[in-house]
C-alpha cells in the first residue's frame, strides 16, 4: 500500500467477466496480460511479465545489479528473455512474520530452459502462455548471457543464469500446501497444483542461489507504513 501512495505501484482493479483472449491458455493469466500490453504501451517503454513469487535479478556486477542497465543495450530487440530457476523451501516449514521471501530461501535446482521476459512494448505483443510473445515483423527476443534469439519459443536450450535470472520461490511448507489446497488449478490455465511438484522441487533444490539475499542485504530499509489498507484495496 505504501508503494501504492508514493506511486511505485498501479493498482488496478479486475474483473474476472473480461473476455478470454484468443490463442492463449485458459484461465486469467492471459486477460490480466492482455490489459497491461494494452495500457502499458502508452506509458513504458519495457515490462517484464513474471508473477507475484517471481523476481528477475542481476547477477553480472558489470551491470551494478541494474536491470535498466541490461535493457539499454537491447532497445531495438522485441524482448529480453531469461532463464527461471525453481527455489524450494530448504525445509522452512513456516515464515515467521516479517520473516521476507529474498532473505530466507536460497535453495534451488538447477537453473531450466524455460523462459520469463521482459518485453519492449513497441515490438512484442501477448504470446499463446505465460513463457513467450509475439513479435512485430522483424523483431525477436534475446538472451543478453550469449546473444541467442527466440521468435516466439517458451524456451532455450543451454540455459544460464547470467547476466539476468528469474528466481521462481516455492516459499514455505506451509505456504505450498495451502497454495494446493486453494489453487488447484492455478490462474494460468496451464497447470495442475499438487503438493508432489512441490515436494520434488524442494527434493531436488540442492544449489546455492544467493542473489536474492544479496538483493535483500542491498535494499534500502524503512520503516513499515503504520496505517492499513483502505477498503477499495
């Protein structure tokens, strides 16, 4: 709510009555997209299109941990894609409050072929998932580790995890098994949620992946707003 007021954040209200957008999954994801390329264009230049247990992170220091400073050498490419990689939850079975996702999760598996993008807003345009887009003629995204393009693929063989990553968090026992039980079918349209995935990811989460915390350690700490969210949020 604080980003919200200082105008970090754009909350937007959605309704779940918004028609199904041709060619894409079933399930909101492809809708909510939808609107964010549509409003989007008239303001922004690039928006990356990752969910809220999500985070791209920097991990070349030649870039001093910027994602503005690896975009700017790709504005004439249609996206600039990275590689997601899975974090379990090490055997934290509940949070502790303000206990946060970046500091506390450092377990992963190996980093995948599957894609996340950040899409130039002149060039891309809503893909069939959540893992690709469409291109203006011409156009193409690339992965800036090797300068490898993708037309329109969810994802890349050889994956890497520089200079950019999208860490995908499990987060707690406790969060996943209530996420299975209230989310069965997710909102994508794509999947089925059932506590096996997670249990093997949280088996198979045996890597060291620090840029989270690290991200954590270089944020600027404030206090906690002391007032709540108002009913409309």
């Amino acid at each position: 709510m604080d980003y919200v007021q200082e105008g970090k954040v754009q909350y937007t209200a959605f309704s779940s009555d918004s028609p199904r957008v041709a060619n894409f999954a079933m399930g909101l994801q492809g809708r909510v997209y939808q609107q964010c390329f549509e409003q989007g264009r008239e303001y922004f230049k690039w928006m990356a299109f990752i969910d809220l247990d999500e985070f791209i992170l920097v991990t070349d220091p030649q870039y001093n941990y910027s994602i503005p400073a690896v975009l700017k050498q790709y504005e004439s490419h249609g996206a600039v894609v990275a590689h997601w990689q899975r974090l379990g939850s090490a055997g934290v079975v509940e949070r502790k409050p303000g206990q946060g996702v970046l500091e506390t999760f450092t377990k992963c598996m190996k980093v995948c072929e599957h894609l996340k993008g950040i899409a130039n807003l002149e060039y891309a345009f809503l893909g069939p998932n959540a893992h690709q887009f469409t291109y203006q003629d011409g156009k193409r995204g690339i992965r800036p580790g090797d300068g490898m393009m993708t037309q329109g693929s969810h994802n890349l063989p050889n994956p890497m995890a520089s200079p950019l990553v999208v860490y995908h968090y499990n987060g707690a026992v406790a969060e996943w098994q209530d996420r299975v039980q209230r989310l069965r079918g997710g909102i994508s349209g794509m999947t089925n949620k059932s506590s096996v995935q997670y249990e093997i990811i949280d088996r198979e989460s045996t890597e060291d992946c620090l840029a989270g915390r690290q991200a954590h350690g270089a944020m600027v700490r404030r206090p906690k707003p002391t007032f709540g969210c108002p009913p409309s949020y």
